[in-house]
C-alpha cells in the first residue's frame, strides 16, 4: 500500500505534503552546498522525515515557524539555523539539517562538500574560519532581530529532547 507521502500534495507522516519536504530538501541543499539536490537526495530527505517524526521532541508553534522561514530561502535557512542552533538546539530545524547533512555527506557528488579538506595553507585556513565565525554571528543577529521576538510572543521554547 503507498505511503501517503506518494501522492503529491497529501501529508506524510510529518503532517507535511510532498511538495513542502521537496521545497525543504532543495532550500537546505542550496543553503548546505550551493546546488540543487538530486532525486536520490530528495528521495532520502522525504522519506528521512519518519525518523525526524519519530526522535525529535514534539513540534511546537515555533519550531513549524521556524522550518517555515528556513524554507524560504538559503539566506533565510542561515539566519534560522544560527538562531536554532544557540536557542533551539534540539528543534526540529536542527534535526532536519543534521538529515540532510547525513545524506549529502554519503551522497556521490555532494559529499565533496563535507570531506574535502583544505588547502594546508594556515592564513587560507585562518581566513575561512574568520569568515564563517562572522558570518554566524550576523546571522545570529539577524536570527535575534526578526525570530527572537516570535519566539518570546509566542512563548514557544523549543530545545527539548535528547541533545545531539
């Protein structure tokens, strides 16, 4: 008997239709390596999803909200992974990412992204690691400038659950 995550525009097990985990899938390949996901890589992401439903903490107001922005863009899934990964660290967003970051890591053409190491120059090194230290904390800022305040009014504390 087909899953209901077959049938395009239905709820899977995640209360989400196929065409949203899609949408999920290709923002946060995007966001994770800068390019489109394959089939197989979206095959793995939509059907990964039974294992988010299963272990991660119940889905509050705010985590939907927060996936919610994620999805609307690379930049918006920085914004919304900085500000998760210090005040929701066990949310939803986070156990979605670490999904797709397993799956492109073992994935033939993406996991270059994640295995390639760099190139053994120390101020090169020193550079990319300024730089990815800034751009988390303007992403950060961001993420507290336009999610905290959601957060707060919404009194949506997320980050129960086992940590990871």
């Amino acid at each position: 008997m087909p899953s209901s995550s077959d049938s395009p525009g239905r709820p899977d097990a995640t209360g989400e239709s196929r065409p949203a985990l899609e949408r999920e899938c290709r923002t946060f390949t995007r966001y994770l390596t800068g390019r489109d996901p394959n089939d197989y890589v979206t095959l793995k992401y939509t059907n990964g999803q039974r294992a988010v439903v299963r272990n991660a903490p119940a889905v509050s107001l705010f985590d939907a909200a927060l996936v919610r922005f994620a999805t609307l863009g690379p930049w918006r899934t920085r914004i919304a992974d900085a500000y998760a990964r210090v005040f929701c660290p066990r949310g939803v967003l986070r156990w979605k990412l670490i999904l797709m970051i397993a799956i492109l890591e073992n994935t033939k053409g993406f996991h270059q992204n994640f295995t390639a190491g760099g190139d053994g120059s120390r101020p090169a090194a020193a550079l990319r690691i300024a730089g990815a230290v800034t751009a988390f904390i303007l992403a950060l800022g961001a993420g507290v400038l336009v999610l905290g305040p959601r957060q707060l009014l919404g009194g949506q504390a997320s980050g129960r659950g086992p940590a990871r």
